[in-house]
C-alpha cells in the first residue's frame, strides 16, 4: 500500500508540474543587421523568431504566422491586416531572410510577424531597429 501511495503522488506531483509550467514567451527580431548598424545596399536582412512557428501564408494556424518588414513605420496593430505596398513587405512563403535594396539614408525597419490571413499579433510580436545605408565605396 505504501508503494502504491508514493507510486500516485509521484504521478500527481509529475502531471500538477507539466501543467503548471508556464509557456514560454514569443518573440521575433531581426539576426541581422543589427540596431545601428551602418550598411551598403542590398541590406542583408535575417528574421528570428523564438516561441512560435514560421509558415506559409493561408491557412490561419494557433502559435504560427509569417514575418513582414515595414519601412520607416512601426507595428501595426493587432488583429489589423498588413497593407501589401512598397514600404509593407510580406514573406508568405516563410522566408526568413531578404536582401532589400535601399538608398542611402537612415532607415527605421519594423519587423511584424501576422497570421495566416496577414492579421497583424500586434506590438507583441514586432522588433523596430534603426540602420544607416550608405554608399558603397
């Protein structure tokens, strides 16, 4: 009988420990290039996410989506959709990495990961950083 007790509060003790533990946060951001960063044109951009599932456009799935950058602007909010123009940039396919041709100029780069349907999950799950394009030499 006492192995039998110990045996069930061990099974309790396990599951009250795997339902508690808590989800962890997630993020995107930009690998690279980093915030400040001075580059030449085309900037070579890579997408990170952590906690949550890079896919396709289409079909709307829980804890997934696809990045999007936006060009001197910031997040959109949630549950808006992403305008698809020349300073809205949107990734579908579940690329994570872009060259994007840029004049010289300083440049605020927004990076918004959205839904299946381009629904935005708001200043959560966006990273803004601010680069410098310069002339190449």
């Amino acid at each position: 009988m006492k192995k039998i007790t110990i045996i069930l509060f061990a099974s309790i003790a396990v599951i009250s420990f795997t339902a508690c533990k808590s989800k962890k946060k997630a993020r995107v951001y930009f690998i690279e290039p980093k915030n400040g960063a001075v580059v030449t044109s085309p900037v070579h951009i890579k997408m990170g996410a952590e906690n949550i599932a890079v896919e396709p456009a289409g079909e709307v799935k829980e804890n997934s989506g696809h990045h999007h950058i936006i060009i001197n602007g910031g997040p959109v909010p949630k549950g808006q959709v992403i305008p698809k123009d020349d300073t809205h940039l949107h990734f579908g396919k579940g690329q994570t990495e872009t060259d994007l041709d840029l004049k010289p100029g300083k440049y605020k780069l927004t990076l918004q990961f959205a839904d299946g349907a381009h629904k935005s999950y708001g200043k959560e799950l966006s990273d803004t950083i601010e680069i410098t394009v310069k002339e190449k030499e």
